[in-house]
C-alpha cells in the first residue's frame, strides 16, 4: 500500500480546495433551467460532496498531527497568529480599562506600567518577561478586589481571555516530545484520509468529464482536468528513534 506523506496530505487538501472552487464554477455552466441536464448537475454536486468531506477529513487529521516534526513549520505560522491573538487580548483589557474606567487611572497603573505591546507580537524573552509582570499584577489583591465589583464586570472575562490565549501560545511554542508509536499513527491517519481524498479528487475528473461530455472545453477551461502535483516518490515514513 503506498504511503502519502505530510507533505502530500497538504498539497493534495490546498488542490481540493481549489477543485472544489472550480465546481462552484462548473455548476453555473449548466443551465438549472435544462431539465435535460438534471444528471449532470447531479453528477457535479456528488463530486463536491465526496471532495467537500474527503477534504475535511484530511485537514481534521492534519491538524490532528500538528505535533509531528514535518509540521515544524505550520506550527511557526500557528505560533505567530496565536501570538497576535495574544496581543490583541492584552490590548482589550487596556481598551475596555481606558473605555469604561480612565485612560490614566490607579487600574491602568497597576496592571500596565509599561505599555509595550507591540513586544508582545514577536515571541521571545521580552513577551515573557511581560506576561509574568501582567500575570503577576492581575493577582494582585487590588485587581482582583475590582473584579468582583459590579462596576467592573467587564473585566474578568477579559483577563481570562488573555490568560487563556497565552496558554495556548506557550503549549504551541513549547512541544511535548511525541513518542515514535503515536507519530507513527498520526502519519498513517494522515495518509488514509488522504489517500480517500485522492481518490475523490480522481472521481470528480471522471464526473465532471461526464458532465461535459457534450462540451469538453470546459473542462480545460475551468482547470477540472487538472492533477495534483506530486513532489517526491513515496515511501514508507521516516521513523523516530526510540526513546
């Protein structure tokens, strides 16, 4: 049995999404009103749904092996937007402090002293420098005194939301070490969904040649002739050492 490796699952998930435009486009080559082309617009819509969901399932399992090594560099784009999605917490609780309360008042003193935020969007010792000082100052018995009045209710569910954002930035830039079993299985999920939307991909070139038998510039003319590019011979998977 061939193997698709992680590389391929991408390639082959980035053409679907691209097939499934061009059979958006396709459909509104056949006339709805044509009740002698009711087939063919049967034959298109059950070639975007075997896409849609072999699509779905590899991007499922994809994400699901976000751990793995090959993965090293979604992860960094991952870790960048995550750091963003930080950044833009952080600012909240500024903004909601600056918009309900004061834009210099005792409150903005003591969680933000030091207003760099733009510190906070590049990952490194100076981000985590700041978020120990603001997790240290949103402890502090004066902040959470405020959090239980009811004339800032506002802020409590922002400060778990910055908390909570950077949670998921640290997991993501610091990895567990992924045991050579479960690589292993999450290469092959990998290559079995993607291996199902290949063959999907296959079926909706032959039904959609169908569908324009009768007019086959279309088919070149919307791209649904066209086959995903393969990048390397496969091959069984690169295994990690045991631990």
């Amino acid at each position: 049995m061939s193997f698709v490796s992680i590389q391929e699952a991408q390639d082959l998930a980035t053409f679907a999404s691209q097939s499934l435009e061009r059979l958006a486009l396709a459909e509104g080559k056949l006339d709805p009103a044509n009740d002698a082309l009711v087939e063919e617009r049967a034959w298109l819509a059950a070639a975007a749904r075997r896409v849609n969901g072999e699509l779905e399932d590899t991007q499922t399992a994809l994400l699901a092996a976000a751990e793995l090594p090959e993965l090293a560099g979604a992860r960094k784009l991952k870790g960048e937007a995550l750091a963003n999605a930080w950044a833009d917490a952080v600012e909240s609780v500024f903004d909601a402090i600056v918009a309900n309360v004061s834009g210099n008042g005792p409150l903005i003193e003591a969680l933000f002293p030091h207003q760099r935020f733009a510190s906070l969007r590049r990952p490194g010792t100076a981000a985590q420098n700041f978020w120990l000082e603001f997790e240290r100052r949103s402890e502090s018995a004066y902040v959470r005194r405020l959090c239980g009045d009811s004339a800032y209710e506002f802020l409590p569910p922002l400060l778990e939301a910055a908390k909570e954002t950077e949670r998921k930035l640290r997991e993501a830039m610091s990895p567990k070490p992924l045991a050579a079993p479960k690589a292993d299985k999450l290469r092959e999920r990998v290559s079995a969904a993607a291996e199902r939307l290949e063959l999907a991909l296959r079926q909706t070139r032959s039904l959609s040649e169908a569908a324009f038998a009768a007019t086959p510039s279309v088919i070149a003319e919307l791209g649904l002739d066209a086959k995903p590019k393969r990048r390397l011979p496969r091959s069984e998977p690169t295994k990690l050492s045991a631990s």
